[in-house]
C-alpha cells in the first residue's frame, strides 16, 4: 500500500466528467457523459487526487493518516463559473423594483441608472473598497459548490478604473479559496464621455488600455451588440487584442441575431456567450469551429427575455458551458446549482448535459481543464459534497442549496455549519 494524506470515503455517488483524449470541451452525444461510481473513494495528497474510484479499490491502495467519512453524500466536482462580472461597486438592487413596476432599461438609463451608475460607483471607489465588496459575493459563490471562476472588468470603461478592477481579481485570487481567471472587458459600453464619439473610445481601448493592460488579464471580451459594438467594430477591437496575445470571448447575439456567434467562430475565440438569439448560421459555425457557447439561464430567468436554444446546439454538435453571469443589473446572484436547474426547465438540457458543462466544458472555456473540472488522478482535489444520494438531486432541489462541505486542493473551506475560511 502506498501513503496518503487523506482518503475520503462513505461516497454514495460519485459524479464527473472524463478529461478528453484530446482536452477539448464536449459535445453532442458526449456532452451527457459522466462517470459514476457509487460507494466511492478519493485518496488525495498535496492538493492533488492520487485516486479516484470505489472505495474497496481505493482503500486497498492506498493509506491515508486522514480519514473523513461523508456518510452517504454525493460528490462532485467543484462547479466552473466561467462568465461572471464580481468585481463592482454600489448598488442597482432598487432598479429591480423599478423593472418590476413597468420602467423600461432604457428610462432607468437615462435617469441616471443602468451600467452607467455602476461605472460612476467603480470609478469612485478604491481598490481596497473593490475587494472589501467583492469578497462576500466569492463567499456565497463558494457555498454553492464554485471553486473556480473567471471575472470581467468592464465597470471603469477608461484606463485607471479597468486597471483598478483587474488589480482587483489578481488581489481576490490570492485572498480567496476561489481560484479566479481575469477577462478584459473595456468594450462592455461606450465610456460616457465618449457618448458622442465612439470612434475615439474604440481607438482608446485598442491603443491605450488593450496594450497597457495585457499583464493583468489572460482573455479580452466585448458586447457585441446592435447598440453597443456592431460586429465590424468587434471584429477591428478583437483582432487587435489577438495581436496582442489576448484570448478571445465575445458577449454574442443577446438581444438580436446580430451575428457575433458567427463572429466568435471566424476569430476562433475561444467562447460566444448568452447566445438567446443565436441564428442557425451561428450554430452552424460555432459547431464547425468548435466554439464554446456559454449559457447563462440566471440572467435569461431575472430578465425573462426568453431562453438560449441549447437543444438545437446540443443536437448541431455545439459545446454548451454554463455559468451565473453574476452582476449588478440582470444576474444579481452568484448560485451555481439555480443556474443548473434553471438550465434543465428551461434550455432543455438533461441534468448529465448540465452537470458537464458547468464543469469541464466550463473549465475548457477559461483554459483551465487540466486542473480543474473533473475528478480524475492528478488534478486539484477541487470538489463539493452535498445532502442527497444521488448527483441529480443537487439539480433538482432549488432554493437553499443542500451543501455540506466544499474542499478546495484537498482543504476544507465550506463547512456543515457553512462557515467560509479564507487564506
């Protein structure tokens, strides 16, 4: 037998993906292809999965100085945000109630509200004060099941408040359990200065902020919509971060189908994103291309705007990611497992389609699937535990998630009483 730290049985159902021969994301018929092992074990050293499988071949194994018995729980990985917006600052919470009473996005805009409001608050607010706000929002992400999750600037929309924001995530990463993957997103609106000049905005990002703020952001997103970035001015802004080595995600087809997936495909980005108005052309080339479309239900289910056609991308052969896509204005929650659930009412998904995209799938869309996003030997001992004997009851019980524990690089940093440990 060979020493462990720690092995960790009384595993009624183990559930996860399988990394791909070639580590690309799922999709079609494999996006609904999980590993199940019930009565399963994990030997776990340094962080690290030495194993992964029943508990009788684990334990004769291998020997741990640490045993934890979790009693009959499911396991999974640790779920893969990989499309949020966490850093901010202030409040729009009171736009809802405004929303809810018939006022129109536009008129809360021109009222002083929308993005906007945001953009003013994040500017005002230091770099300290970003961090003191965004670290509650990473706790409840963790006690839903989060252990991974890439962050959007897009809040400063001028070159000093997108530094501050992405200063911001490198800063979060090292405080919290949540490993956190920067994205660039100075093309999420046109700076308010700028209102009258989008020409000159477009130059600043590609001349000024792309290249100054490459080292703090391995991805560059943009809003690719009719009244923000029309495709010909996405494809101008997205080429020149490719040229300067950014990867490339684009916030496509959201509100028409203005042809971003398309888009996306043509740039090999490595991600179209909402997608509720995909054209079947759009399909079409994200499934030749291999384009990760990244579903975001929370967001669909707040606005009720109507839902992405997943089936349509599942069947066409699209890899379908998952996410929260957490913000101040149309996803005002971080809660992974409403996302999943959300997913299979809704967008059509299978909880085994579902459960794969929010985790390897998700983690190919941040580049991060050869540490994360599955439950395999070798990885980050990166996974959640949860009250329910099999892994579709995580999906189907809504409302307050039925967590037990969440273990991040093999230390437990969500307890039964949902208690959070940072450092």
């Amino acid at each position: 037998m060979k020493a462990c730290t720690l092995l960790v049985h009384g595993i009624s159902q183990l559930a996860t993906a399988e990394a791909t021969a070639d580590g690309k994301a799922r999709c079609g018929r494999a996006q609904a292809e999980l590993r199940l092992i019930d009565d399963a074990a994990l030997a776990i050293e340094a962080g690290r999965l030495l194993a992964v499988g029943p508990r009788d071949e684990v334990e004769a194994a291998w020997a741990p100085s640490q045993r934890v018995d979790l009693a009959g729980r499911v396991v999974l990985p640790g779920f893969v945000d990989c499309h949020t917006h966490m850093v901010y600052a202030g409040s729009r919470e009171g736009e809802w109630a405004e929303r809810l009473a018939g006022r129109s996005y536009a008129d809360i805009a021109k009222a002083g509200g929308g993005i906007l409001s945001t953009v003013r608050a994040t500017r005002e607010t230091s770099l300290e004060g970003l961090v003191e706000q965004a670290l509650p929002r990473l706790d409840r992400a963790l006690l839903g099941g989060t252990t991974s999750m890439e962050v959007k600037s897009g809040y400063g929309l001028e070159l000093g408040a997108e530094r501050k924001q992405l200063e911001a995530v490198a800063r979060l990463d090292a405080l919290h359990p949540i490993d956190l993957v920067a994205t660039f997103m100075g093309a999420h609106e046109v700076a308010p200065e700028y209102r009258q000049d989008k020409e000159g905005y477009v130059a600043l990002l590609c001349e000024t902020m792309l290249p100054q703020l490459r080292e703090l952001a391995d991805y560059c997103d943009i809003f690719c919509e009719d009244h923000v970035f029309s495709v010909e001015t996405s494809r101008r802004i997205m080429q020149r971060a490719q040229e300067l080595g950014y990867k490339l995600r684009i916030h496509a087809d959201e509100i028409v189908p203005l042809g971003g997936a398309e888009l996306a495909a043509e740039l090999g980005a490595v991600s179209a994103e909402h997608l509720v108005h995909i054209s079947e052309p759009g399909i079409a080339s994200m499934a030749a291309r291999g384009t990760i479309a990244v579903l975001l239900p929370l967001t669909c289910f707040y606005l009720k705007c109507g839902f992405a056609p997943a089936r349509r991308m599942v069947e066409a052969g699209v890899p379908i990611a998952l996410a929260s896509d957490s913000n101040p204005g149309s996803a005002f929650s971080e809660a992974m497992p409403l996302a999943l659930t959300i997913a299979c009412l809704y967008l059509g998904l299978r909880p085994a389609e579902a459960l794969v995209a929010a985790t390897w799938n998700a983690a190919c869309a941040i580049d991060r699937q050869a540490e994360v996003g599955s439950l395999e030997a070798g990885k980050l001992a990166d996974f959640s535990v949860w009250d329910c004997q099999r892994y579709e009851g995580v999906l189907a019980h809504f409302g307050q998630p039925r967590i037990h524990s969440v273990y991040k690089a093999g230390q437990q940093v969500v307890s039964l009483q949902g208690a959070v440990a940072r450092g």
